[in-house]
C-alpha cells in the first residue's frame, strides 16, 4: 500500500511537541507510585522472599526459598531486587523498584525503535512518530501492571524489547557505526534475557530475526551472518555471569531442575497446574493493549488485508516502512505460536509481546490522527485519561485488594497480640504470600516445601513436637471451626482477611 504523503501527520502532533516533556515526567511518575502495596499472588512474595535470602547471605548465585535451593528461575530479577534492597532497605517498594524501572526501559527501547519506523524519505516524521508510539505504549495496560509487579514478565520483556530495537537499528540503519552498535546491542540484550527467564531469551529473539527474513524474502546480510559466530559468543557470555557459576557450583542437579522441570516438563505438560486453552493468548494479548483495543483490533484487520491484498481500499494509510510492519508480524507470530502449544500458560508469559502488537496499534493511530486536531486531542486526552484512572485505582482499589490478598496484616495482627517469632504452620492449603511475610518462622517439609498440615491433631503434634507449647495457624475460613472446637487446643481468633484467618493456639 502507498505511504501517507509528507508530514501530514507529522504537522497534526507538531501542536503538542512541548507536551512531550511534560508527558515523559507524568509517565515516570505514573510507573513509580503506588509500588508500597503488599506484594499479592503466590510468586511476587516467593521471588522476593528469594532475593532477600540471597541479600542476607551476599550470595549473588544461588537463589533459596526457605534456605533450600530455588531453580525455578534465572537471577536477573533477584538481582534487581538485591540492589534495591541495599538501596532502600527489604520492602515492597525496593521488591517492586526494579520491575517499574525495567518498565519505563522497555518504552524508551520502543521510542528508539520508532525513530527507525519510516522510510528515509519521510525521516524527519520519526521523531514525532516514536514520541507517540511511546506514549502508546506507556499507557497500554499490560506494561502498567506488569511493571508494577515483583515477577519475571515485565523483565524479560524489557532486554528481549531491546535486543530485537537493536537488530532492527542495525538492518535499518545507513551508517556502519550504528549498525555495529545495534548488532552488539542484540547480541548483548540476547544474554541479559537468558539471565531473566532462560532459554526463551536466546530461542526468541533468533527466531523472530530468521522468520522475519522468510517474510521479507530475502536473504540476511553477509555482515549478520558473520555476526552470528562473535554475536553469540558475546551472549553466551553475557549468560555465563550466572549460569557457570551456577554448573560449577550445583551440577546436574541445577541442570535437571533449571532446564529439565522448568523448561521442557513446563512446556510439555501441565506439571506446574496452569491448563489453559490453544486459544487463550488470542484475547489475552489484545486485552493488554487497552485502552488502544479497537485500534489494535481494526490495526490487525487492515495488515491481514493488506497482505493478502483483495484491492479493497482501506480505511487509512500505512504511516510507517514495510520492514517495520513485517518485523511486527514476525515478533507477533514467533512467541504466539509457540506458547499456544505450551502445557502451561499465564497471562505475563505473552507480554514479551506486547510491544509488537502496540507497533501496528501505533502505526494505525498515527495515520488515524493525521491532519485532524481533533483526533489529536482525542488520543492523546485517552491516553492521559488512562494514567489517571491508573493512579485512582491504585490510591484506592489496590490498597484494599492488595490487604485482602496478602497475609501480611494478618501476621502483623498476631505480632501485635504478642506472638511475634512464633512459628507459623499453614494447615488445609498452601499459603505462598507469608513466605515474605513470615519469613523464618513457616513450617517446612523435609523436602524444604512449604508444610501443610490437613486437621487439628496434626497441629498438636506439631505443637507437641516444637517444644514451644503454641503456634500460629493461617487456615481457610471454612475450616475455623476445626480448630476452635478442638478440646485439646486452646485458642483465639486474632482476625481474618476475608479468605484466611489466623488463629493463636496452645496446648490446652
């Protein structure tokens, strides 16, 4: 299809380039408030319950959940975490730091990537297309959340987003300089993801490069080719910070969790308890890009005709290059695929994604607000509009959300009852969040697994067992009443968070 003539939608954005610091503060502002809430879900305390052990030890090798090993997952994260903590103290917030701080990096990636969008002659629009594209991308929902979380999606995302912006600056670039430092920026980028979630960070970005090649038609260039041999040495080596002394340290038995259970069994079946449908990543990808979906939606429609090219006339031009378009199809199709036919799905697995979606979506809104004031403002106000909602619920809804999933007022209540350093069993299910929240004081299996205790006369062994003649128990609301009505146990019910309450009991 013909490209949008000259500066059409360059002299539309060019009334509101002095928002553009304004809006760079107001974006930083969003992705860094509100990150002292208690960390929810059963990963985000586990994963920072894991750096904090490593930080108590300066090991910034093995990761331990409970003083056992912890293979699940790679260092990069912990590692963020640890420097926040010496930084800021063990907290949320220095739990969380890291994660938002990866979010604003994987927008400046995609604004970087948006000065390489359009063909040489309409270069002098890059700027104002990569400041909108950023903008789109800061106020898509799924870079939101996930920056605002203590987990690993939102920090593969960020060195997999760079690493593929650097190829792309290399195979769009004219000078050498800049293609030697968009190449050196992939391979580099390739082994920072291998050190956020393993083997998807080299398995990806190289796959998305060779099928974006096929879709091209036409061979890569002799200068990548070469690259290839010192490109992944330099990842390799870049991986090696953790994952030799890893070897060297644990052996086979890092290699069999680590890859074995965690990569191939995880792929493979549904060991880990996530079943989803073939289909699931097909609506949940479009839901991150809210509120740009109709955009993302009508965005897809238009590249689907347009390649397959049925000559009907299409609503808008394309506003940005062919490679660009096709180096989204490629980055949107790779990842899909592949983990649509995985055993376990997540929601966050399919973020790395994202920032192809939000390349159509902005190539869509660009041309879409070209000329047209109005259309400006309209966008740019939803934008806007979506940060401000951001910033209510999270002054107001995630606070209350955030105290009813987590036990972390619970534990505090119990503290403050006098029971502070009491050990805390976990009796009819598995309590993930108090691993940050009680941490030293959870009742372990031999095996280091997070104990759970199945009736009342478990928990007077256990009593029995300790010495101490009391314990704390965080048990589901339903099954209160075993252990009040226990004639062998005394005990107080101290509060409930409204799915778990914690009970003092003692020998009676």
């Amino acid at each position: 299809m013909p490209e949008i003539s000259k500066t059409e939608a360059e002299k539309a954005v060019s009334n509101v380039r002095w928002l553009v610091p304004m809006t760079a503060v107001s974006i930083v502002i969003v992705y860094l408030i509100g990150l002292t809430f208690p960390l929810v879900g059963p990963d985000e305390p586990r994963y920072a319950q894991v750096a904090r052990e490593m930080f108590e030890r300066s090991d910034w090798i093995t990761p331990t959940l409970g003083g056992f090993n912890w293979f699940e997952k790679p260092a990069l994260l912990y590692w963020l975490q640890i420097v926040s903590y010496n930084i800021f103290g063990v907290s949320e917030f220095a739990a969380i730091f890291g994660s938002a701080i990866f979010g604003l990096l994987t927008i400046l990636a995609l604004w970087i990537l948006g000065h390489f969008a359009m063909d040489d002659s309409r270069r002098e629009g890059s700027r104002s297309f990569a400041n909108w594209f950023a903008l789109i991308a800061a106020s898509s929902i799924g870079l939101i959340v996930f920056s605002r979380g203590a987990s690993f999606d939102i920090i593969i995302t960020f060195p997999m987003t760079a690493a593929l912006v650097g190829f792309f600056v290399f195979d769009r670039a004219k000078r050498g300089s800049v293609q030697n430092l968009g190449l050196a920026a992939f391979y580099f980028f390739v082994g920072v993801a291998m050190l956020a979630k393993g083997l998807i960070g080299i398995v990806f970005p190289y796959a998305i490069v060779i099928f974006y090649f096929l879709i091209s038609r036409r061979l890569p260039p002799r200068k990548f080719l070469v690259s290839l041999i010192w490109g992944t040495v330099l990842a390799l080596a870049v991986a090696a910070a953790w994952y030799l002394p890893m070897y060297r340290e644990h052996g086979y038995d890092f290699v069999r969790q680590f890859f074995i259970e965690h990569h191939f069994q995880r792929y493979t079946s549904n060991k880990y308890f996530h079943p989803q449908p073939f289909y699931f990543f097909f609506w949940v990808l479009p839901l991150m890009t809210i509120p740009w979906l109709p955009f993302f939606g009508a965005a897809l429609w238009k590249q689907i005709r347009d390649f397959f090219g049925d000559g009907s006339p299409s609503m808008l031009e394309n506003t940005t290059s062919t490679p660009f378009r096709l180096f989204a199809a490629a980055w949107l199709i790779v990842p899909i695929v592949f983990f649509s036919f995985s055993g376990s799905k997540l929601p966050g697995y399919i973020l790395p994604v994202l920032p192809a979606a939000l390349m159509f979506t902005a190539d869509f809104i660009y041309g879409f607000i070209a000329g047209n004031k109005r259309r400006v403002i309209a966008v740019y106000s939803l934008a806007m509009l979506t940060f401000a909602v951001v910033v209510l619920i999270a002054a107001f809804a995630v606070p209350r959300f955030a105290d009813g999933d987590s036990v972390k007022a619970l534990i505090a209540a119990a503290d403050a009852r006098g029971h502070a350093g009491a050990t805390i069993i976990v009796m009819h299910t598995f309590v993930h969040n108090a691993e940050f929240y009680a941490a030293g004081r959870l009742l372990r299996a031999p095996d280091g697994r997070q104990a759970k205790l199945l009736g009342p006369g478990e928990v007077l062994n256990e009593i029995k067992r300790n010495g101490t003649g009391r314990a704390i128990v965080l048990v589901p609301l339903e099954y209160v009443k075993q252990v009040v009505e226990a004639d062998y146990l005394t005990s107080e019910i101290i509060e409930d968070n409204g799915e778990l309450a914690i009970i003092a009991v003692s020998l009676r």
